[in-house]
C-alpha cells in the first residue's frame, strides 16, 4: 500500500523540532536576542506561499481578492525578511572580543 | 520553469541553511557567517518559487514592486531602530509574521485552485485543516504581538490587565476555535472563515493582557514560538518543505527560549500565561520594612569605594535600559580598567524585557562579550568580589528569594550580590520591584544606595573617580 506523503511531511516536520530543540540549546546565552531576530527572518520563508497567491490571477486579472492578499503578505513577509537579517547583521557586529585593552 | 521535484530539492537546501545559521550563533564567532547562510538560504527559497510557477507575466513585476517596498521598509527600520528599542521590534516583526500567514490562508481558501487544493467550496479536508490551523495560529500571534509591542513601547500600560471570570472566557473562546475549525471543515462556509479568524484575533488580544512588563520575555519568546507554528501550518498547506523545517525550528525555538525565561523565575509557564503576577501584593508587605534605616551616598562616595577596590561586578537591569546607560556605564567601567580594577559583568537570565537584552546593549556599548557572564557562570564570584555596582536591576538581586519561602518570588534563581564586601545599588526610589516586594538588598550594612538616574549617577561617578 502507498503512503500517503502527507507522513513524509509529517516526518520531516516532527525530525525538525528535535534538529531545532538540539541546535538552539546549543546556542549561547548572550546571542539570544539575535537568536530572536533571525527566527523571524527565516520564518518569512512564508514568502513562498505569498509569492503563488500573487501570481495566481490571470493575464486579464492581475488582481484578484486572493491575489491582493497575496501581494499584502509579500509586503509584509518582504519587510521582516531584510529587516530581521539586516537588525541580525547589526547586532552580531557589535559582538567584540576583548583586544584593545586600554 | 522547473520540475515540482528539482524544486523540492531546492527547498530542502535552504530548509538545510536555516538550521546552519541557527547553529552559528552557538558562539559570537561563527553567528555572522551563520546569517550568511540564513540570506542564502531565502534567496534560494525565493528563487526556486519564482522558477517554479515560471509565470513571468505582468504579474511577476508587481511581486517584485511589492518586495522592493516590503523590503525597503524593513531595511530602513533596521539601520534606524536604536539597540534598546530591540524587544519592541522583534515583537512587532512577531505581528508581521503572523499576518502574512493569515494572509496567505485567506488567499489560498479563496483561490485553491492556485495552491493545488481542490476548488473552491470543495478544498481537500486534510489541506483545509492545516490550513485553518495556520490561520488561526498567525491570527493569535498577530493579535498578541500587537499588544506586547504596544506594551513595551509604553503606548499601553504595562502593568497587568485582569478582570473577573477572565480564565473562564479565554478557555471558552479556546473551546469554540477547535468547534469552529471542526464546521469550518464539515461546511466549508466561508462565513465560518471569517468568524475563525475574528474569533483568533480576540484570543491573541486577551491572552496578552493580563500578563505584566517585566515577564515580556516570556511572551515574546512564547509569541516567537507561536510565528514558528503558524508558519509550520502554512508549510504543511502547500506541502513547502521549506516552510515545514522552518515552522518547526523557529517553533521549538522560541518554546525553549519560553521554558529558559520560566526558569530564570521559577515559576511554571502557567503561571506566567495566566498572568495577573505583581499585581495584588503591592500592599502588603511594604507598611512594615519601611522604618528600616538606609544608608545613601553620592557619587564621590561610590567612587572613592571603587577606586580602592581591586574587583568590581557589575549587575545591570532593565533600568539601564530605560536609563540609556550602557555607553556611560562602558566609560566608568574603562576608568576602572585604567586604574587596574577588574572588571566582570553578571546577567541575570531574565534582566531585561527580552532574552539576551542586555548583552545586546552592552555588545552595543563596545563592551567584549568575555567580560560578560551569565548567572551560573559568576554566582560565586560575589563573595570574593569588592564591590557589586547594580544599575537598574532589582528583584533578580533580592535575598529574600533564598531566605523567606513566604515570598512571590521565592526560589527564583538570584545573583549573590549581599555577598559582595559592598553593594552600590543605583536607583531612583526605595519603591519595589516588579514582583511588588521589598528588597533586603537595601537596608543591609554594606549596601550604599545612589538615588539617580542610572545615565546620570553613572557620569558623575566617572567625573570622581
């Protein structure tokens, strides 16, 4: 009997909550702010789905109510995307090590 | 246009580099090629999106318009957004999130047919679960990340809004989202669609209220959790593996940045969810301690104490924050360093409105992060430690939490500060904490209390040393 892929994606999902649990424990104290701000910037990956529901009205219609919504979600997913990695960038440039003393 | 496995393929890559660029911030060292790998692994995900719809019609240009602008918005709030405004900006990047994603679900049970889902009126029923799920998870996270921004910037009291038979409703409303996704799933009514929505909104609202500034951490760690699973749901809509590994990561994520603030307070995520803490106890303790004498002093006091001191912990708090202290706090601290004192600094997990708060601000104020420890790693160096100079933190330095089992805050992991020769406690007034209890911290002997505005105190401090 098939599978149904439905329990891949299920695997893939429930695999990835123990790859994150471990690799974030892992992640240093003091780095939990930018920690924070770079969850939010991958997690616009959502993008993807806004960019489909954009581009699913037809050559007459461009803009359909799905389709608008689709380009609000781009906006706003485009907004956290370079705001949440360029805060990130920002953030982990200040993390000096100790070098001129005095 | 390229073929759904080729692309798939794709999305796996950059499912791969988002867990590269988690992992490298396991040190200060590896986290910016890390976030190299986070901007690769979107660029990819975008890319494969664009090839595989391979509609560049008229259409494509109004996704890129809509991009330029989305993106540069975020760009410019990102190089203009001060380091302590952080927790306020992470919140409101939380809301953005989940709006994209009630977004995208309104899109997709409108126009099916675009996702691949069936058609309208008759979506596949496992699609339209996950579906709704999503939806009402970014609609939650909207919602209550508005609120948290709205609290953090002060626009909105932070103290903790509560009213009879609060718990009861919010359980109700719970109840009737899973009854409204079960019709929702049976009728495929599109009113039904709506009303989940509105009804996910209220909950985010009501969730967040009653819940107090200081466990802001908690709540945004819980909300960035919540971004993770909505996103998930999402994933699982258009079967993007992209968007399932990355719901999944930022999802367990932001659930143990929730579980390493409880701890930091020991208290249960209930607790702190139900919220309401700090609240009622404002009258009951403060009648009694407040004959107890205190001894104050000035800045040329605190300075003559450091100056003969040979090592100095420093403990801030989200009063330096507040204050904008840091860049005042790093000079003092460079006088010390010119006078061969040595220098550490002790964070509190939960000191600040966010996790890492405050290693951000002092990484902002050019202080190397190797002069700053967390609580286990420095606990014991109080006792040998000169003199403790706290700025802007409060009850995470109470003793009480040790010694009087009948206290809120009880239990909670404390920093050993009363174990220091002296303690320099800069702070406005004698009020309490957020917790709403005395601290014994000030009326010890060897506790000098500076009455100012932490910027301030700190500049004058450095002028006498």
């Amino acid at each position: 009997m098939e599978i149904d892929p439905l329990i891949f994606r299920l695997s893939i999902f429930i695999l990835s909550i123990f790859v994150g649990y471990y690799v974030v424990w892992s992640v240093t104290p003091s780095l939990h702010t930018p920690l924070m701000s770079v969850t939010n910037a991958i997690s616009s990956v959502i993008i993807v789905g806004a960019i489909i529901a954009g581009l699913s009205g037809n050559s007459e219609t461009i803009f359909n109510t799905s389709s608008i919504f689709g380009f609000l979600a781009i906006a706003l997913a485009a907004i956290n995307i370079f705001g949440g990695f360029l805060v990130t960038q920002r953030m982990l440039a200040m993390y000096k090590k100790k070098k001129k003393d005095k | 246009m390229i073929s759904s496995n080729l692309s798939a393929i794709f999305y796996l890559v950059s499912g791969v580099l988002f867990i590269l660029a988690l992992r490298g911030l396991s040190s200060p060292e590896t986290s910016r090629q890390g976030n190299l790998f986070g901007i690769l692994g979107m660029i990819i995900a975008i890319t494969v999106t664009f090839l595989s719809i391979g509609n560049f019609s008229s259409g494509f240009i109004f996704v890129l318009i809509f991009i330029l602008v989305g993106g540069s918005i975020g760009a410019f709030i990102a190089y203009k957004i001060p380091m302590t405004a952080m927790p306020e900006l992470v919140a409101g990047f939380h809301s953005l999130v989940g709006l994209a994603a009630v977004f995208v679900a309104i899109s997709a049970f409108l126009n099916p047919e675009a996702f691949n889902l069936g058609v309208s009126g008759n979506i596949k029923l496992g699609s339209l679960i996950e579906m709704s799920i999503g939806a009402a998870v970014g609609a939650i996270t909207f919602s209550g990340s508005v609120i948290a921004f709205l609290k953090l910037q002060g626009i909105m009291s932070g103290s903790p809004i509560t009213f009879k038979g609060q718990h009861p409703l919010n359980a109700i409303i719970l109840l009737s989202i899973i009854v409204l996704i079960y019709f929702l799933c049976s009728t495929q009514s599109t009113n039904l669609f709506w009303f989940l929505l509105a009804t996910s909104f209220l909950i985010g609202f009501l969730l967040i209220i009653p819940i107090g500034g200081a466990d802001m951490p908690v709540v945004i760690s819980m909300l960035n959790s919540y971004s993770g699973w909505a996103a998930a749901g999402i994933g699982f809509t258009l079967e993007n593996t992209a968007l399932i590994i990355t719901g999944a990561l930022v999802g367990s994520s932001g659930a143990i940045l929730s579980y390493i603030m409880c701890k930091g307070m020991n208290r249960s995520f209930f607790n702190v969810i139900l919220g309401g803490f700090g609240a009622t106890e404002n009258t009951s303790g403060s009648s009694t301690k407040e004959q107890k004498p205190v001894k104050s002093g000035n800045a040329d006091d605190a300075a003559f104490l450091m100056k003969n001191a040979s090592s100095v912990i420093i403990v801030p708090g989200y009063g330096m924050a507040v204050a904008q202290a840091q860049h005042a706090l790093r000079e003092m601290v460079d006088t010390l360093k010119k006078n061969d004192i040595k220098v550490s600094y002790a964070i509190h997990p939960v000191a600040g409105r966010m996790p890492g708060h405050m290693n951000v601000l002092l990484a902002e104020a050019n202080v190397p992060y190797d002069e700053v420890f967390e609580l286990e790693e420095i606990n014991n160096d109080f006792a040998n430690a000169d003199v403790a100079f706290v700025i802007g933190a409060n009850d995470v330095t109470n003793p009480v939490a040790k010694t009087d089992p009948q206290s809120p805050i009880y239990g909670m992991p404390v920093l050993d500060v009363e174990k220091c020769k002296s303690v320099l406690f800069v702070k406005r007034s004698l009020s309490p904490g957020y917790a709403g209890i005395d601290n014994d911290l000030f009326y010890k002997e060897n506790t000098l209390m500076l009455f100012a505005d932490a910027k301030k105190m700190t500049e004058d401090i450095t002028k006498n040393l």
